[in-house]
C-alpha cells in the first residue's frame, strides 16, 4: 500500500507538470516509557496520530524499571526512551554515548508530585526514624532514588544505616502492603493511591525540600543515532509540542488517553516541559558529586541536543 501511494503521488506530480518530490519512508521509532503520567505527551501524539503526522512510525513499550531504559536504547530495543536526569548522567559516566532529545516534567514545591511515603502502621516524625528501615525506589540511581539519598545526606542521616531497594514502579505500593518495604519514594499517581486505600502516608516532601523546582524527566536516544536521524529528533519534539498542546485544550480526553496507557489515573497532571537546558543537568552533577556517582568530568553541553 504504501509503494501505490508513492507511485500514486509521483504520477500526479507528473501529470499537473510538478517537479516530482521524493516521499520520504516514516522513521521506525520504538519509544521506551514506565507507567507514569510524565509522559502523557507521548501517550496522545501516539493516540492522536501526531507522531504519525511528523513522519513518525511510532510503537510504545512499557518497560516498568526506569534504569532498564538505557541498555534498551544501546541495544537498539528501543530508539527513545524516558529517562530520569541522574540515569543519563551515570550511563554518560559509563561510557555509552546517551543523549537528551527533549525534556518530560518538572518537580516544583507548589505542585508535588514525587514523596516519602511510610507504611500506615509505621510512625514517622523525623528523617533519623528511617534508620534501620527499608526503602523501596523505582530503580537505584532513578531521579527518585538519587534525590532521596541527596535527602538524607542534607538531614544527616548516615546512608549506610537505610536499606534502599529497587523495585518496578507498579510493584511498590504491592510492596508496601506486604511489609517488604517500610517506606517506599514514589510518584503519583501511586502516590495518591496508596494514601486512598490507606496502605501508607506521607512522611515527607522530601523531593521538594532538595530542590523546589527540577527538570525530573525527559527522553534520550543514542548520539549516533541522533546524527543519523535528524529529522526523527526533530519530528519527536513537534509531537511532544503537539500532545502538550492537545492536553492543555483538552483535559478531560487526555485523562482518557492517560489511563488507557498506565491503567490509572493521576489526581493531577505535573509541571510539564518539553524543554531540557545544560544547567538542568549541572544541579544533579553537584549532587552526583557529593554521592560518589560519577567517576568522570561530564559536559551538560554535550548531553543536552540543542
């Protein structure tokens, strides 16, 4: 069908005496995201057929543990996927050629989206009560995992006497009920669940006291394969652009759109940017910094697509 639509248009082009144009082929692009509302964008340009409208052949796969993301991409599973700043810094820091092609979502301190959560038969009052505890994170150094530990540091609690365990981001609340974990750091709209069945309660903003306003998201793809598709990366922001655009206009729809893709839905939609800047990444470098996560002198510059 689609060599009779090009062989269609080059004949009509013919007969109106039209220079013939090339059609370009869809670019194939396997979008890696987790079950979270982050990505609502990507949700409805593939809904919407936006991405299909930017010349994009798009097919979404849900991978639940954020740190998986980046050795799919490497392995070319997947061309773009989510990613959560302190994840791409580190693979940076490995030595594989990630980079970031456009922003998700901001944490900001009047709209909260990311918390400590303790189980509801634990008392906490204080960041020492986590002493002794376990913690669960969706994925060891995910932006959630990296701004808890950076937490803890702040309120001087030693990181060796918390337990930190990683599980996928929709097994956490599961995890919580049955006492494998005593807290768990996560994301709405989880968050809000596990307050409504009463499974836990918010022990801290701890997200926001770090930093009152971050870039926690955004979408990366493999620098070589950013150079040879240029026009994908920037068919891909157009779309992003495109989906922001339908859910600030239509809301409603786009909760639709949402639960179809993570199966629930969140109380509210987070501080969505499609923009992702170098000094975005310079905050979580100072903070890689002080953890001991990265062994080598990352330049914002150079992960960051212009």
């Amino acid at each position: 069908m689609r060599a009779l639509r090009t062989v269609l248009t080059f004949a009509c082009l013919l007969l109106f005496g039209l220079p013939a144009v090339a059609v370009a082929e869809p670019t194939k692009v396997a979008i890696g995201y987790p079950p979270a509302t982050d990505f609502l964008a990507a949700y409805v340009a593939m809904d919407q057929g936006i991405f299909a409208k930017h010349n994009i052949e798009a097919t979404m796969v849900k991978i639940p543990v954020v740190s998986n993301i980046p050795s799919a991409v490497v392995s070319g599973s997947i061309q773009i996927g989510m990613t959560t700043i302190p994840v791409v810094l580190q693979a940076n820091d490995g030595g594989l050629d990630l980079v970031l092609v456009a922003g998700a979502a901001r944490h900001t301190k009047e709209h909260p989206f990311i918390s400590l959560l303790a189980r509801s038969d634990i008392k906490y009052t204080k960041p020492d009560d986590l002493i002794g505890k376990t913690v669960g994170v969706p994925g060891i150094n995910s932006v959630i995992d990296v701004m808890f530990r950076k937490w803890l540091v702040n309120n001087h609690v030693p990181l060796d006497k918390v337990k930190v365990v990683e599980g996928p981001l929709p097994q956490l609340p599961d995890m919580l009920k049955s006492a494998s974990v005593d807290y768990v750091a996560i994301v709405d709209p989880l968050r809000t669940r596990i307050v409504a069945t009463k499974t836990g309660d918010i022990a801290a903003e701890y997200f926001a006291e770090v930093n009152p306003d971050v870039l926690v998201s955004g979408w990366l793809a493999s620098g070589d394969w950013v150079k040879k598709n240029p026009e994908a990366v920037k068919g891909f922001r157009l779309a992003i652009d495109e989906g922001l655009d339908f859910i600030r206009k239509n809301p409603e729809e786009a909760k639709v759109i949402e639960k179809k893709y993570i199966g629930y839905n969140s109380p509210s939609f987070p501080t969505f940017n499609n923009k992702a800047r170098p000094d975005d990444l310079t905050f979580f470098l100072n903070v890689g910094k002080e953890l001991h996560l990265y062994r080598s002198q990352l330049d914002p510059k150079k992960i960051v697509v212009p």
